[in-house]
C-alpha cells in the first residue's frame, strides 16, 4: 500500500472512530441526560448527530459496505440520494423537531426521544451524501453545485435560529417547569441555543462550501497557467 492510500486509509478509520464517539456522547454520556435540563444541551445533540457524527461515518464507512446496502434498494436509493430529496429531508427534520408541539412529544416520551434522534442522524446521513458522495455509481455531482446547496441550506436554520436568539420569550414550556441546573434562565438559556446554531452551522456548511470551491477552482488555474506558458 502506498504512502498515499495508507494516509487516506488511516484518515477515514479516525473519521469513523470520531463520529462513532460523537454519537456516544449524545446518547451515551453524561451530556444525555442534561438535555432535559439545558435546551443548549438539547441543541448541542442535534448538531452533534447532523454536522459531527454523520458526515464522518459517511466519510468513514467503506463505500463497498454502503454501495451493497444500495444494491438492495436501488429504485429508492436513487431518489433518496438525489440533492433535492435529501436538501428537503435535512431541512423538515430541523424545523419539524423544533414546532413546539411536536418537541414537547420529544421531551415527554423516552420512546419518542430516541425516534428524535434518530431522525436527526439519518436525516444528517441524507443530507451529507450529495457533498461527501461515498458512491460515484450514482453519478457525479458538479462541484459548483455544493457550495450552493450548502448555502440554500443556512437560510432554514438561520431562520429559527435568530428566531429562538430574538423572539423575546420561551419557546418550549417544558423549560420553564425544570430544574436549572446552572444560573441562567430558561430565556436566557434560548438565546444562547438559538445563536449556538446560528454560529455552529455557519461554519459547518462554510468549511466544506470553501473546500469545494477551492478544489473546483485548481484545475482550471492549472489550465489557465498552461495555457500562458
């Protein structure tokens, strides 16, 4: 094995081991049972599952092991693979988690608890496939493509994020009846969640539009560069 392939190998491997271990920590550790507490704890777990923990298994599981799971289901993988579906399946899952309503479910019932994280984690999966792109037997994307779908997908949880930071009271009535493990206020607790996601997915979705925009833009100063010699 080359130097090379050696590197990448060892790269996905810690991928892995990281997004595994971040999964552990939201419904394993200590930091699990402080989310009925804390909606900053709360909030912490959903961008773990979406922004840490999925993209990295993505980036760590072997494509083999995925493309064979495809296999099986290929008619649906195609549709829920597409950039569309999965931008649209990122997005609802987002907002609808966070419709007081349907929170409260989230918050009352361990059942429906773990039914909330796991739609935060395969929604996360969905999301990140049409950016990571594990398989290429279901077409390359254009580059440009990425950052842009990454943008369209800041705008959501912009907005309820500045919402949560600046609508002036509390959202969910299940923090006001808590226990406050720290003092800080159940309002003052909101708009710290709501600005953790503001500034949190900012740079999760900036990172890699960057990162793609940079490696779009290399082979045609290569070309450019040729050409002027």
């Amino acid at each position: 094995m080359s130097t090379a392939a050696q590197l990448f190998s060892e790269w996905r491997l810690a991928a892995l081991v990281i997004g595994l271990f971040s999964l552990w920590v939201v419904v394993g550790s200590p930091l699990a049972e402080m989310d009925h507490h804390l909606l900053i704890v709360h909030m912490s777990q959903h961008l773990l599952l979406m922004t840490v923990a999925a993209p990295l298994i993505l980036i760590g599981v072997p494509a083999i092991t995925l493309r064979l799971g495809f296999n099986r289901l290929r008619a649906f993988g195609s549709i829920a693979t597409h950039p569309v579906f999965c931008w649209l399946t990122g997005t609802a899952v987002v907002i609808g988690w966070h419709v007081p309503a349907l929170f409260e479910i989230g918050m009352q019932s361990a059942r429906w608890h773990e039914v909330e994280h796991a739609c935060f984690f395969v929604a996360g999966l969905l999301f990140w496939w049409p950016v990571i792109q594990p398989l290429s037997s279901f077409g390359e994307r254009r580059q440009w493509s990425v950052p842009l779908y990454l943008f369209l997908a800041t705008l959501p949880c912009d907005a309820l994020s500045a919402f949560l930071t600046f609508c002036g009271r509390v959202v969910y009535p299940h923090y006001l009846s808590v226990h406050r493990l720290f003092d800080i206020s159940a309002l003052q607790d909101q708009e710290c969640a709501g600005a953790l996601m503001w500034v949190w997915v900012t740079f999760a979705y900036l990172v890699p539009a960057v990162v793609v925009t940079i490696q779009s833009l290399l082979p045609q100063r290569r070309a450019l560069n040729a050409e002027g010699a």
